[in-house]
C-alpha cells in the first residue's frame, strides 16, 4: 500500500467556524463529486475528526481529517491505482481547502 496522502492547511478561523466549514462544505462538494463519478461512501464524525470513504475509478479510498484550532489536517489512504495522481490530489485538496478556510 502507498504511504498516506496528508495535507496540511492553516487557518485562523478557531476549531468551531473550522468545522462548521468542512462540515458545509463536504455536503456541498457531496452533489459535485457524484456528477464526476466519484461518491462518498460514509461520513462520520467523531469529536473533531471526520473519517470518510470515498469511491472512484471503482477504486475505494478512505481517510480523516482532524480539525484543529489553527489547522486541519487531512490524510488520505489511496490505493495503488489513484496513488499515481497523489501529486495532483494533494494539490486540488490543498487548494479547495484554503478556499473554504479562508476567512470571509
């Protein structure tokens, strides 16, 4: 297996508007990600940590991401097959991420 896929991303928006964010923004990009194929099979939270599944390439992913009060982290373990397109995907999660969690 490939090591994880982890993606570090600051913000000073505090624990609680962090959370609030990616808790919105996960259902959003929920209805964007099934029009490309990909589907997010289980989403559960525990404390401030979101464990996930993800679905695509009818290859299955899953990981967490830990919101903290100055940044979330996000880990990601991919399958051989998506580990290829790591660099991008941790490029896309970097930046989608500062986008929500920059403060409006």
């Amino acid at each position: 297996m490939a090591k994880p896929l982890i993606v570090d991303i600051p913000h000073d928006l505090g624990r609680d508007e962090a959370r609030r964010r990616i808790e919105t923004g996960v259902e959003q990009g929920r209805a964007l990600l099934a029009k490309s194929g990909i589907s997010i099979e289980n989403l559960t939270w525990t404390g401030d940590r979101l464990d996930f599944a993800i679905s695509a390439m009818k290859q299955n992913m899953n990981g967490q991401i830990d919101v903290g009060q100055d940044s979330v982290r996000v880990e990601c373990h991919l399958p051989l097959l998506l580990a290829l397109f790591a660099d991008k995907v941790k490029r896309m999660v970097g930046k989608e991420g500062n986008l929500l969690l920059t403060k409006k």
